[in-house]
C-alpha cells in the first residue's frame, strides 16, 4: 500500500494505523453508550430564587371545616355557607389583603357555567370587606384564553370590580418559579405568584363541572391557573397535578359552586343543556373534602377520581368529608 | 518509521488536536444545554414529536372562507378571529382538546359576533376543521346534548337553549350564544346557512354505516361513533352507536366495518374475550335466529352485552337492561347487516 505521496507504507505502520482507527471508534462508541439517556432531560434543577406560595390556611375548628348549604340564590346561599364556618371574621381580619382566585379560565358567558359566577364572586368580595374589614380585596386568575376576554365575557371583571376589588389580570412580571417539595411535576416551574405574594388571605371560587379529562373540575382544579409557561403539558398526568396543586396552595377558604353544574362536556361546556341544577354550595377550609362532596353533585364517588386519593395520602386533606361533620342547612 | 517530515507531523497534530478540541467543546455545550431544558418554555410539541402534522394554514388564510360574510345582519365583530392548531387547541378549550386531537383535528377557527343594539348578546362561532367527514361526527356525536331540537333540513344538526351545533362535511361547528334570547337564534341560523352555502366540503362524503341500523324504535339523532377504544376496549375502534326505545327498554346497538370477515370475526372474539376477563358471565342465547350469527351473549354486572360478526361487521348490543329485548334487536341488526354484507359482496 502506498500513500497519497506515493510512498510505502509498511505493515506495522498499517496496523497501527489500523488500531488506531479502531481505538477511536470503540471510544465513540463507548462515549456514546456511556453518555446516551433513554429517559430525555428533566426539568431545570437550580434551586436559586424560587417562589413558595405563602399558608393561607387558618387553624381548624372541628365541626366547622365543611359546610354544605342547598338553594337557588348563591348571594344567600354563600352568606349562609360561611356563616356556618364561623363567619367571615375567622377568615378575614381587618386590615387583611385577601386574593380572590375564581375560575375565570374562559372567555364565555356566565350562563354556560365553565367559570365561576360573577355575582358570587362580588358576594364574597362584598364580604370580605364589610364583615372581615379587609384592607384590599384582589380578584385574579391566569385564564386559558385571552385573560383580557376571560373576565369581560364572563362577567366576573365587572362584577368584582363594581364590588370594590382590584382586578389583577397576569402579566410576565407577576410570574416567578416554584418548587413543591417531594412534587414530581412542580419542579422549577413558573407559577402565577405576584397577586399572592403579599396578600394575607387566600379564597377559591370555583363551580362543579365535569371534566373531559379529569372526570371533573373542581375547587382543586382551580388552581390549575396559577401554573404559568406550557402547562397543557401536565394534561398528560391530569390527576398528579391536581393532587400536587393541592399540596402547594393552601387556602383560607374554599367555594365550590354547585348551584348549577356542568355535567357534560366540560371543562368549557357550550349549551345550557350541559347544566343541572344542584342548587347546592360548599365552603370547606379543606379542598378534599369539599370536591369529594362535589364530585357527588356529578354522580361521582370520591374514588372515582384518582387525584383526591393522591392528595389525602399527601396529607392535603381527607375524603372522608363525613367525618368532618358537615354544617348542613337549607335556605328557601 | 513515518516518511512525512518532523514539521509537517507537528502541524498536522497541531490542527488534529483543535479540531478535536473544538468537537469537544461542542459536545460539552450540547450535554450542558439538554441537562437545561426548560419544561415551562418548550413543554409538548404534538408536531415535533410526529403526533400530528404540521399546522395548515387557517381557513381564512385558504380563501376558503370570509368570516366577515358570515357577520348576520345586525350583528358586529366582537373580537378577532382566533386560530389554533392541535400544539395550542388546549389554550381555548383546555381539557376537552384531547377528545379534539385524538379523533384527527387540524384546526379550529373561532370568531365572536355581537349584537349592533346590544352589546351583551353575543355569539361565537368555533369552526374545528377535522380532516373528514367522519372524524367531524366522531366529535359531534360524542357532545350531542340530550334533550335538544333536531334540526331537520341538515343530516347532524341540533339546536339548545343558547347554541346550535352542526356537522358539514369536514368541519364540526358551534355556534354559542350568550344567552338564551330568541334575538339570538334568528341570526345563528343565518350564520349556520350562511356557512353551509360559503363553506366548500366534498359533498360525496358519507357515513355508510349509520343505514345499517334497523330503523324500529331507533332513536333520532342519537347515534354515536368511537374512533377508539369504544367501550373501554382499545381495541375496538370506528364502532358506531344507535340508541333504541323498545317497548320500556332503553337499549344501544353497535357496528364496527373491519377489513373484512375474518377481521370481525377475531375481533367479535377478541372483545367478548375482554368482557370474560374484566367480569362477564357467558350466556346462552334464548333467541333461536339469533344462534345463526353465532352471537355471544355475556351478562356484566346485571346488564346484557352482545356480540357478533356478519360479513365484514363486528357488532353487538351494549349494556341492555333487558336479555330478551338486546337478543331481538341484534337478531334484527344481524340480519340487515347480512343484506348490506352481500350487498357489498356484490
């Protein structure tokens, strides 16, 4: 064999050339095998300068953790629900910020039931500030659609408004990363945190849907707006997320809305024939508790839902909501 | 033992070792930027991950339709027209986009129109674009409300309270209003016609299978197609539903087209292996004609499951109350399968 040059090449020269070429082939391989990842990246893993979303939560009273109060009008129906808890004045103390986050996820009318209803949500603002004396009351939530349409078309913007709150719609600088201890999902990840970073208090209102995914949305799924970034991407563990929100927000106050509920097609529903009339609404201290009761109101069992068992074994709360003791009423 | 000389040697391992050096460095940055990604920025891409193919171009973009002559008399633009492919589906509709994406969905146009007098009554209009006439009933059928006025000048077409809902040729459209005024309607039906007259479709699309059902005690508009897993068997895909009203019985039929009859055979025997497997009791057939079509009959947990191949058809009956009345209507469903099997045939 001879080189470009022309010139011999000798068979130790060969060979070690030879060996050579396959040293380094062997190495890439080697390097390749060593460094391949079946399971692809995880999320960022820097820890620095992230977000813990302050505890809301007031301390337990037995017998006042549930309330479950059935009639037509929400404005009375909610006034009634708290009451039984011990009013607004447990929840509520003067001078307090209070964030109101309702499901404002959609921009379409009140009537379709897929957001939390606009004349609730003034309701509990109303209350917070004439019974609990609060200093400001902030409504907000990180819509799906155009936030902007979102509390416009579902009349929630308005309401709470005229009511006296501020209405916080997200903008880039409200958002900052989170971590949930022991999660598997909330890891770095960017949550919807200006609004509740100084508030005192913290209250959900959402209504009773069915849930195309999740089997129904609830006062758990609420919080399903403060996640910022790509979200849809948790669709693909529905009930982990669910059950992980759950562990990191934790409320003074829950509303679940099952006035009317959406028993078909949800999360966004489109026809009033997707509705029942439940005439029913929950104000619970503790999430579990109140969305299995909700899930009822669909025909559902707590165990129907697999994020409610996977946030009472995280400890955020139980589904034995009859253990709790529910206050009960009727209001004519 | 090399013939190159000393300073060629040198300069070629000078070159080698940066040329290395540099492949290194590459390496180092691709392995530091893969350990980096951000989940929240990047998250699911259906397109990049070959899920679904890549976005077409909105229908107004396709001179395929002007959504302003679709604004019905009295009625202004509400909004801009909103656009969204299978990547950002869930951004307007959230949890229901899979029920979308997963019956074949290419894209959705939505538009909202209010009311010139009244600002409050208003409407949006969502155009799901889903590729085929079938995909487009797969998802119209599986929202149909109950309970709902058929429209009867348009085959899939059904009108509530405050919305009105139809299938045209490809597309899946609703029309939803903010109220349930009669102001409303009128101007839902003008846009409804209107996109039925705009809109081009391939009028020669047709659901062959719905005619096979027999047509005693079948319920109008109450048919169904599962593109997958239709009854929890993921196995058992493109199965049409028909629900019937016999005597007090509330009862539902199913067809499935397969390749051809070996297909439905294995897959008669396949799906009644399932029932057997997740708690079914096997039953003999009381129907005697029935026995012809070697149906399976399989009581689960109290209610009557049926199934049976014809020609190229799977089918059966799902979660009868009555044993009796399943085993007559898929005697009856049996035979007209096996008129429209030799049909094919010839």
């Amino acid at each position: 064999m001879t080189e470009a040059n022309g010139k011999k090449i000798g068979r130790r020269d060969l060979l070690a050339r030879i060996g050579q070429a396959g040293a380094t082939i062997a190495g890439c391989g080697l390097a390749s095998y060593l460094l391949y990842d079946p399971t692809g990246p995880e999320a960022r893993s820097e820890t620095k300068d992230l977000a813990t979303l302050p505890d809301f939560s007031v301390p337990r009273k037995a017998g006042q953790t549930i309330s479950i109060v059935r009639g037509q009008d929400r404005i009375k129906t909610v006034d009634k629900a708290i009451e039984l808890l011990g009013g607004i004045e447990r929840f509520v103390k003067p001078g307090d910020v209070v964030a109101i986050k309702p499901n404002v996820a959609f921009a379409s009318p009140p009537i379709l039931g897929a957001t939390a209803n606009p004349q609730l949500v003034a309701e509990v603002v109303r209350l917070c500030y004439s019974g609990g004396k609060a200093k400001k009351v902030i409504v907000t939530d990180n819509p799906i659609n155009d936030p902007t349409s979102c509390f416009t078309l579902s009349g929630v913007g308005k309401a709470a408004s005229e009511a006296g709150a501020d209405v916080v719609l997200p903008k880039p600088h409200l958002f900052q990363r989170t971590t949930l201890a022991d999660g598997k999902l909330i890891r770095n990840w960017p949550i919807f945190f200006g609004p509740f970073e100084k508030a005192d208090k913290l209250i959900g209102i959402a209504p009773v849907k069915h849930h195309h995914r999740a089997g129904a949305s609830m006062s758990m799924k609420n919080w399903y707006g403060l996640l910022g970034g790509r979200r849809n991407i948790f669709h693909q563990d529905i009930n982990t997320i669910i059950a992980e929100l759950s562990m990191m927000v934790k409320p003074t106050l829950v509303i679940l809305d099952g006035t009317e509920v959406m028993m078909t097609n949800g999360p966004t529903g489109g026809s009033v024939s997707d509705l029942r009339r439940a005439n029913t609404l929950i104000a619970s201290t503790d999430c579990v508790a109140a969305d299995s009761y909700g899930c009822t109101l669909l025909g559902l069992a707590a165990s129907d839902l697999a994020y409610l068992a996977q946030a009472e074994k995280a400890g955020a709360g139980t589904t034995d909501y009859e253990s709790l003791k529910p206050a009960m009423a009727t209001i004519s | 033992m090399s013939s190159v000389p000393a300073p060629a040697r040198r300069l070629e391992s000078a070159v080698s070792i940066c040329l290395l050096a540099i492949l290194i460095l590459v390496a180092a940055g691709v392995l530091l930027k893969q350990a980096d990604v951000d989940m929240s920025r990047f998250g699911m891409d259906p397109v990049a991950a070959g899920v679904v193919e890549a976005k077409p171009a909105p229908l107004t973009a396709q001179g395929e339709i002007s959504l302003t002559a679709l604004l019905p008399q009295g009625f202004k633009k509400l909004s801009e027209s909103e656009f969204y492919d299978p990547e950002n589906l869930y951004e307007k509709i959230n949890g229901k986009a899979p029920l979308y994406t997963e019956s074949g969905f290419q894209s959705l146009l939505t538009e909202r129109f209010a009311s010139t007098q009244d600002e409050s009554l208003w409407m949006e209009l969502f155009i799901y674009d889903m590729a085929n006439l079938r995909n487009a009933f797969s998802v119209y059928s599986r929202q149909r409300r109950a309970d709902v006025e058929i429209l009867p000048d348009t085959q899939f077409a059904y009108r509530t309270g405050n919305g009105l809902y139809f299938v045209h040729g490809k597309y899946y459209i609703e029309l939803v209003g903010s109220s349930e005024s009669p102001e409303l309607s009128v101007p839902m039906s003008q846009t409804a016609e209107q996109i039925r007259t705009e809109l081009a479709i391939d009028k020669d699309e047709h659901i062959v299978e719905l005619t096979f059902f027999p047509q005693e005690g079948l319920v109008a508009g109450g048919n169904r197609l599962y593109l997958a897993s239709a009854f929890g068997f993921k196995d058992l895909t493109n199965i049409f539903t028909a629900g019937y009203k016999l005597r007090d019985w509330t009862i539902t039929a199913f067809i499935g087209r397969r390749l051809d009859a070996n297909d439905a055979r294995k897959m008669a025997e396949s799906y009644h292996r399932f029932l057997i497997e997740n708690g079914g009791a096997a039953k003999p057939t009381t129907d005697e004609s029935f026995k012809d079509w070697q149906g399976r009959v399989v009581d689960f947990y109290g209610t009557t499951e049926i199934v049976f191949a014809v020609g190229p058809f799977v089918a059966g009956i799902h979660e009868a109350d009555d044993r009796q009345a399943a085993e007559q209507l898929a005697a009856v469903l049996a035979g007209k399968l096996a008129e429209s099997a030799k049909a094919i045939r010839q």
